[in-house]
C-alpha cells in the first residue's frame, strides 16, 4: 500500500482482518447497517436495519403512579427519603420495567475459495469514499472486496474481482438472530430470501433479500446459499423491507429494491452512493499539521496504542507522544458515522447507532436521554449536517402521545413528559428497576431543546413554526408539574441528578430529590427556548409571558462548599466524588447558562465542580470524557480539552475507532466530534468565537464549512496557534458578532466592510448569500 496516496486523516487501516466487533468496519446508509469483519476466505458482516425491535408497543404506565407520586412527593418534603423510593418503586415504576430493545437483523457470510494462503494483506475504510475494502493476494491472484450501503438504492453491496479471469469463486449465506427466523430460501433463480419477526402480538416483520450478479462465469442458488462460480467478478446486494416501514408489503418492496439494484453494474451504485455520501461529507475539511513523528504511518489500530507509550513510561513521557492527524481523523469519523447511521427518513441513533450484533444488547441499545441520545446529535449542525438532524425530531413526534398519556396518569398535568429512556414507538414510562435514573421526568424537556438548537443555526421558521406546539408541550407539562418549596422557589420532584446518589449530614443516602440543580437548568433553557420562539413567531403571546413569569421563581444555581456548582439543592456529598455524570454542568455544556465572560463567578465554580469531580476518577468511560471535552472547551481551557482528547482516544476508544463505555456506545465519538468543533469555534451568547479553546499541539491548521449559530458558515485558518484569516458566509442576513482576539480588518468581495470594534468583538452588518473575510 502507498501511504502517500493516502489521506491519513480519511482512512481507518490495518494489517489483519477483524478478530471482534470491536475490530470490525462499520457501513451504513442510515437505515441498514453493516459491521465489515474483512475475513479472507471467510467474510462476515453484521447486518441491522434500524426499525428492528424486541417487538410491539407496550403500555407501561403504572396505573398506582398518580397516587405514588403524590405520595413520594409528600414524603420527601418531609425527608422521608427512604420511604419515598420504596413507595416510587412499588407504585411509580412501570409495570413492565422494560421498553423493547434494538435487535440485529443477521449476519451475512461469505466463503471464499482460492488456491494458497492469503498474503499482503490490507484493510480499509475510505471515508471520503464510505467504502469498506479488503486486498489480499494468494498464488499470484489479487483479490478485492469492497462494501458500502447505498442511500440512493436502498442496498449494502459487496463487490469481489480478482486480477485473473475466472478466479472468483464465492457462496454467500443470511443467518444468525440465534435462529430467530423463519425462513431463508430461494426467492429468485439468483436471490434469496430471509425473514422473519421479532415476537409480540404487534411485534416488527421483516425480510431481507440477497440478490447477485457476476462478470462471467455463473450465479445461481442451492438450497438456501447464494452461489457464484468462475466469475470475473461478482456483486452482491442486500435490500431490507418491514413492517414499520412498509406494512405488509415488506417483503414485496425489499425485492423490488434488490431487483432494481442488480440491473445496475457495481459502477452504476457505487457513483450514486458516492455522489450522495460525499455532498454531505464534504462540507466540512479539517486539516491538522502532523507532528507524530512518524506515527500517522502505523496501521490505526497501532495508530492509537501508540499514545499509551510503553510499559513503564512516566506519565510526562506518555504526553509527549503526539498525533494531531489522528484526532482530525477521530473529528471526520465522526462526520463519516452520522452520515452512514441518522439520514432523513430513517430512525434517531441509539446507544449504538445503527451497528449492534447482541439479541440482547447492554441497556438494550434503547435511546438513553438523559445525555446520551442528546450527545449523538451534538454534532449535527456544527458540523453542517443538519438533514441528520430530521431523525430525531421525528422520534420526539413520536413520542408527543405517549407522554401525553404518561403526564396525564402518573402526574395528573397537561402536556408531555419522558423519563430517562424511550425507544423505537416512542415509549414514555420509567424505564429498569434502578432508582439511581428511573424517576427523572426531564428527557422530552431535553430533546425540545435540540429543535431550538436547530433553528438557531439555521433560521429556518417554518421549522419553528412546525415544531412549535411541541417545544410548548413539553414546557406546558412543568407550568403544572412545578412545585413551590419551602423557600418560594419552583421546583422538580421527585427527581434525580442523574444516576447519581447523595449522602446527608446524617449518613443517609438517596437518590430521589426535590429540585436537582440540572433539572432547574433544563427548564430554564426549555422555558426560556419556547418564550423566545413565541417572540420570533409572534404568537402565543400569554403563554410565553407566563413562562417568563415562572423563570423569575426558579432557584438560583448555588456554589457549595468545595466552591463547586451545587448538584442539589442540599449542599450534599456525593456517594461517589468521581462520578462519571456531570449532569449539574448542564448550565455549561450544552447549556450556556453559564459563560466565562458573562458568569464569571460560576464559570470559576464550574471548574472547581470538574477538577473535584476528575480528581476523584471521573471521564474513567468514553462518553463521559467527552462532555468533559465540551466542558473544558466552553471554559476556553484548550489544554484540558486537549489532554481528555488525548484520553478518550488511548483509553476509551477501541482499534475500529469506535467509542468503548465499555461495552461499545456510540455516543462518545459524537461526543469527542463536537469537542474538537468546540474547540474551534464557539456561537452561542450571541456572537461567533473563533479559535476559542485552541489546544497547543494542533499548532497550524485550518477548518472550513463549519455552521454557527444565526446562519452563519466558517472557515478559519491558524499558524503558530494564532488566526491567521477566517472565511463567514452569511446564509440568512444580518449582524454579525465576532470575536476573535485579535485586531481584524473584514471585506467582501465588492471591498472594505464598515466594522464596529468592541474589545475583543467586531461586529458587523452582513448580506445573504454574500462571503465575508477577517485578515489579521
């Protein structure tokens, strides 16, 4: 192979096929999902589609809960913590502890049969290209496999060719599920067909096909195998249909889909799946100078060993060792994995995005919305891909009536709720038996948020306007959930810090709470989001003038005695100091409740809430470092967010670049995504911040086509750790705040533009469509 025809910051490689799903590629076209193993003789690939559950919906509502709930209510108010979780347990949990879970579709297998054993060995994935390939020679025949999941066809597709004719000889077999499907058998003289359910009276039906062509030779079936002979070449499709999507016609359309994709040459898919992938993709380019040494060069695998040094090293010598490149790779991949796993049209991503090979997968690979989902999305318009947004606007839709009902039954209040989970029909219940995270009514309160965030970056108010009421909904919910405390504030309860449990004065330890600090904060942004949007959409005047009322009676955040951000409204201990949840800094990140420059005072808080919660082992898993990166960031600390970059990759982050909690959740490469965006460039507060938490080591650099809130894109371009030069799009109009620490002229195209400097900020007026550039 030729590294220097490779872009090194695009390219996952390695020298041997995958010994693990950690190991493994992952392909995919936002609905069907593929994890590549690269076997020689023997190829594996897991197969998902995204709409595959554990079955039906269930109604999980405790029917006790209205009655728990005042219960637990009132105990608590009178610190009677104790018997207030006993009585959540009993009679507000829901009475079937769990909503359905992602399940795998199967698994694909290719046998390969070739004279020799295979040698030069190497495998890759393109993602500039989103195509997944193995190349390997055996008895003087080269052969090479390449995958990818084609949005624009609806197919994953495998193609083989060898460097002599006739050399291609390949059966290729649907199975897997723990043989938890019906039926796999011919369905054409050259496709296949498996399918299947996934149990429950309303449970979720699918079919795939495996259709094939070949250059040569033959392709026919035997028994329930796909079978090529003496072919030049031969490509493989897979189409899914099912139930969720397509009723009971599944089966029919994932024929028509795999029909219509083998009267196509692999030329023909590849061009349109390439066309449709890399107009997302390349919109954004990062570029960091390589001061590896040489390292870039490993295999990626070897790539992040490296930064754990050796066997005895000092902890000084493990910081020095350096790789910028890899970490533009890490920012790419990420943009590479939203692309392949949340396309419109398709499923939100879960705990593992779209990839997942367990029939009973860790926390049921469900949709975690206590940070986790959120986190999947933090990328989504920074980095310019707002269609990947859609996904999860639509799982909040789904969930509208069932939190309805779920507000209405267990809290007796109009509009919609959800706790700490849901899942593909938008499940609304506690979710598990675990008092740490069950009872926390604040998930849909957090999901609204991201379609603010959606039209903050993009100005589009026919968006807002479509998804107003359900911003307003969830707000609806707290104007009568909310509680007055002792002190005449408005608060939660019974709530929880997430997953987190404190101990009082008198040793007891709890969970459930009134007016956890992250609580107040969510409502805080969600009030104030929906009363904004009122304002811009002018409209709904009395409703959001009684928001603003309300946010007058929330509690103040508190700075408690370790000079830390109070997590509850107690300044308690907490059982655990190292906790992986930093839920309290929401106010931070993604929040910007709390700002250095606007919140001196508790932006210094903050820091002292990180440093305590890290010295006692806190970022220990991989999503949670990655907040922690955001956090740094947003404090304008680039050697913290770089050091826990730096940590996330050694540490938390397994040899297919895939994020390791462990076992493996997505969220952490999102997480770390937007970190390294973070670091780059900051827009909330009303003004564009460049260059705000630049790490030393990336050095010179530049990044285009990133989005800033008010409709704005940028590039900019750094030498020696200082702006050189940044490029803003103006999409929508208007002013423009910038701040970028430097002394600044701004033109446009047609000349000089009148700038006002205020400090550090220069703002000026901007037209849309129109280019405009900063120069030091």
């Amino acid at each position: 192979m030729d590294l220097q025809k490779i872009d090194l910051q695009k390219t996952l490689w390695y020298k041997k096929p995958a010994a693990d799903f950690n190991h493994a590629l992952p392909v995919g076209n936002g609905r069907i999902g593929g994890m590549v193993y690269g076997g020689t003789a023997s190829e594996l690939i897991s197969l998902n589609e995204d709409s595959i559950w554990s079955g039906g919906r269930r109604e999980r509502n405790n029917p006790d809960a209205l009655e728990g709930f005042r219960e637990v209510r009132s105990l608590l108010k009178e610190g009677r913590i104790s018997e207030a979780e006993k009585i959540a347990f009993e009679k507000m949990q829901g009475v079937t502890y769990n909503s359905r879970h992602y399940m795998p579709l199967g698994k694909l297998r290719i046998e390969m049969d070739f004279e020799g054993k295979a040698r030069e060995y190497i495998r890759m994935l393109d993602l500039e290209r989103a195509v997944a390939s193995v190349s390997f020679t055996a008895n003087d025949v080269k052969y090479e496999r390449e995958v990818f999941v084609s949005a624009p066809d609806n197919v994953l597709a495998v193609h083989i060719k060898s460097s002599e004719p006739g050399m291609v000889n390949v059966k290729a077999i649907l199975e897997g599920r723990d043989d938890y499907y019906d039926d796999c058998r011919p369905c054409k003289e050259n496709a296949i067909m498996y399918n299947g359910g996934t149990g429950s009276r309303s449970g979720i039906s699918f079919a795939a096909v495996l259709g094939a062509s070949s250059v040569g030779g033959r392709v026919y079936t035997l028994g329930g195998k796909l079978i090529a002979e003496n072919a030049d070449e031969v490509t493989f499709v897979m189409s899914v249909g099912t139930s969720f999507y397509h009723g009971e016609s599944y089966e029919e359309s994932a024929v028509l889909d795999a029909e219509y994709a083998m009267e196509c040459s692999c030329e023909e898919l590849m061009y349109r799946h390439i066309n449709d992938y890399r107009e997302l993709f390349s919109r954004v380019s990062i570029d960091l100078e390589d001061n590896s040494e040489g390292g870039s060069s490993l295999p990626t695998d070897e790539r992040l060993n490296r930064l754990n040094g050796d066997e005895g090293d000092y902890k000084e010598c493990k910081l020095a060792i350096m790789d910028a490149g890899l970490m533009a790779l890490y920012f790419n991949y990420g943009r590479y994995l939203m692309i392949s796993a949340s396309r419109p049209g398709s499923q939100a991503m879960n705990l593992q995005g779209i990839w997942n090979e367990d029939m009973w997968p860790a926390w049921g690979s469900r949709y975690t919305v206590n940070v986790n989902t959120q986190m999947n999305y933090w990328p989504a318009e920074v980095c310019n891909l707002s269609e990947c947004h859609m996904p999860l606007f639509d799982l909040i839709e789904r969930m509208r009536e069932p939190g309805r009902k779920t507000a209405k039954e267990m809290y007796g209040c109009n509009g919609f709720v959800c706790h700490h989970n849901t899942d593909i029909w938008g499940d609304t219940a506690p979710q598990d038996l675990w008092m740490p995270s069950t009872i926390w009514p604040m998930g849909a309160a957090w999901l609204c948020l991201h379609i603010y965030e959606h039209y903050l970056f993009t100005g589009d108010k026919e968006f807002l306007s479509e998804k107003y009421d359900t911003m307003r909904e969830a707000a609806l919910f707290f104007t009568e959930y909310l509680m007055e405390n002792d002190e005449g504030y408005l608060v939660t309860g019974p709530s929880l810090s997430p997953e987190n449990t404190y101990r009082t004065a008198d040793g007891t330890e709890g969970c459930l709470c009134l007016g956890p600090a992250m609580d107040t904060e969510i409502i805080t942004a969600l009030f104030s989001a929906v009363a904004e949007s009122s304002d811009i959409l002018g409209r709904d005047e009395e409703f959001a003038g009684k928001l603003r009322e309300m946010l007058q009676k929330l509690p103040p955040l508190k700075i408690g005695k370790y000079g830390q951000i109070q997590e509850w409204a107690e300044d308690y201990d907490e059982v655990e100091a190292g906790h992986r949840h930093v839920s309290h800094l929401f106010a931070l990140h993604p929040a910007d409740i709390i700002t250095p420059s606007k919140t001196p005072g508790l932006a210094k808080a903050a820091r002292a809430t990180l440093v305590r919660r890290l010295i006692h082992g806190s970022g220990h898993i991989g999503w949670s470092r990655a907040w922690i990166m955001n956090m740094w960031a947003r404090l304008g600390d680039g050697g913290m967010a770089y050091e826990h970059m730096r940590q996330l990759l050694a540490g938390s982050t397994s040899p297919n670049m895939l994020n390791s909690h462990p076992p493996f959740q997505i969220d952490g490469n999102f997480g770390g995504t937007a970190a390294v965006a973070e670091c780059l460039l900051q827009s909330h507060g009303g003004e564009i911040h460049l260059l705000p938490a630049l790490p030393t080591p990336w050095k010179n650099g530049s990044i285009s086509g990133l989005c800033a809130r008010g409709g704005f894109e940028v590039s900019i371009k750094w030498k020696d750790g200082k702006l050189l030069e940044a490029d803003i799009l103006s999409v929508n109009g208007g002013m423009c705040n910038v701040r970028c620490g430097e002394a600044v002229s701004v033109s446009s195209p047609e000349g000089a533009v009148d700038a006002r400097t205020d400090g550090s900020v220069v703002s000026f007026m901007t037209n849309p469509g129109q280019t405009y550039c900063l120069r030091i």
